[in-house]
C-alpha cells in the first residue's frame, strides 16, 4: 500500500487530550486525496458533508477501521479544517507545489496603541470586543490553536475559520477556508520602548479560486486602516477605564 505524503496524524495536538481514534482520525485524512479535501466548502450542511464524504454510515457515524469510539460529523468537520490549514502550510514543501502557495493578494496595515503589549493581546483576543456591525463573532473554545469560529452576516451563511497558531502575547494566525481559496489573518503584537504597542494585520489570499473573491479583497484593502485605528482606539479607551475603575 503506498503511503500518504502527508503527515498531520504525526502534528502535536493542541485542543485535545488525544486517543486511539483521534489518532486514526488524522490518519483517514492523510489517507484523503488532496483533489478532494480541496472540494470541502465550510458552508455546507452536516447532511451535504455526509454525502460529500461517502464514508458515514446510516447511524451518522463516520466509517474507520480499528477506533475505539464512534466519530460524528460535527468531530470531522473539525479534524478537517485543521487538515486542511496543515496541508496549506506543508503543501509547498511536500509536493513542490511552492509557487501554487503564493499569495495571489495580501494588504497589510499597523497601528500604535497606548497600551502594553499584554493588555492589548488580552482585549484582541476576547472575542466580545470585536465589534464590526452588523458582523458577529463566536468562538468555540479558548482563544488557542486549534479552536474554531464563526463570523456571521445578516442574509448571508456563516463563514467558519480556525485559529492555526498562537504565540500568547506576540502573534496569531486565523485562516478562513474558502471554496479552492484561503484567506489568512495574521496578527502581530510589538511592544514599544515607551510601553506602547504596534498591532499589525497581515492578510493573505492564496488558492486556485483567488480571483473569485475580488469584492472581498477590495473590502478589505479600503476598510483595513480605519478598522485597525479603531480597535487601537478601542483599546486605549478600555485601558483607561482600567485604570480609574
């Protein structure tokens, strides 16, 4: 039997205390062909991944050899975002495909802030102060790898995305699985020699189907500096309520 390119059954697990089967879990996806995982939309229904999968039986369980426990959809869906953000940053290296990994757009801006480094990583990372009406946004978890999201929009279906990394007080990285595309927020926080912070976003679009989200690349270009100058400003104003309360 010729064995997977892939390796995420080998990556440390971060969100969970694993076992036999989230073990083999990670091994089914190795096992899954890089065409197909790519086909995954995160704003498919639980029935539509069923269908998409082929391999749940008619109790709703997922079908794998020598586990322990039963898998549902919701388990996979999340084993298979983390799949795929390990694919998106291996690929290149794995399969030569480097080239297919750069990003076809990328805007980045920075702010100061009068707070310190770990005031404004705390803020950033309760996701109650993300305010960007009429968005909402919820966490399923601890702000930590591995944890996943959603951000919803009145009349349009959730966009899900998974926080890939995490180094507490310097950086994070969110990625949004899109149809054959990846949009990447990168987060970075730099503490000042006069105890403010440089907060920068970094954001990237990478994939086949870049081209399809041209609207949203213009959004994000036009709303990104005011955005970021908001949540500096948000953050100063909480740190002085802070202090004084």
């Amino acid at each position: 039997m010729e064995q997977p390119v892939w390796n995420f059954e080998q990556e440390p697990f971060v969100d969970e205390d694993p076992d036999e089967t989230s073990i083999n879990l990670r091994a089914y996806f190795d096992r899954m062909p890089d065409e197909k995982m790519r086909e995954y939309q995160p704003k498919w229904s639980d029935e539509e991944v069923i269908d998409w999968c082929g391999d749940f039986k008619d109790d709703g369980m997922l079908m794998t050899a020598c586990c322990e426990r039963d898998v549902d959809v919701a388990e996979f869906r999340r084993v298979l975002q983390q799949a795929m953000v390990y694919r998106d940053r291996v690929r290149g290296a794995l399969t030569g495909a480097g080239k297919m990994n750069q990003p076809a757009w990328h805007c980045e801006y920075a702010v100061e802030a009068e707070v310190s480094t770990m005031f404004a990583w705390n803020y950033w990372t309760d996701i109650r102060n993300w305010e960007d009406p009429p968005a909402q946004f919820s966490l399923d978890g601890a702000f930590v790898a591995g944890s996943q999201g959603m951000t919803r929009m009145p009349g349009q279906e959730p966009l899900r995305w998974l926080i890939a990394e995490v180094e507490v007080g310097k950086s994070a990285r969110i990625r949004m699985q899109l149809d054959r595309a990846m949009m990447s927020f990168h987060w970075r926080f730099e503490g000042l020699s006069d105890g403010r912070t440089r907060i920068t976003q970094h954001i990237e679009l990478t994939g086949e189907n870049s081209a399809a989200y041209a609207e949203a690349r213009s959004a994000f270009s036009a709303n990104l500096p005011d955005g970021m100058k908001k949540i500096a400003a948000a953050m100063s104003q909480a740190a002085v309520a802070t202090s004084s309360g």
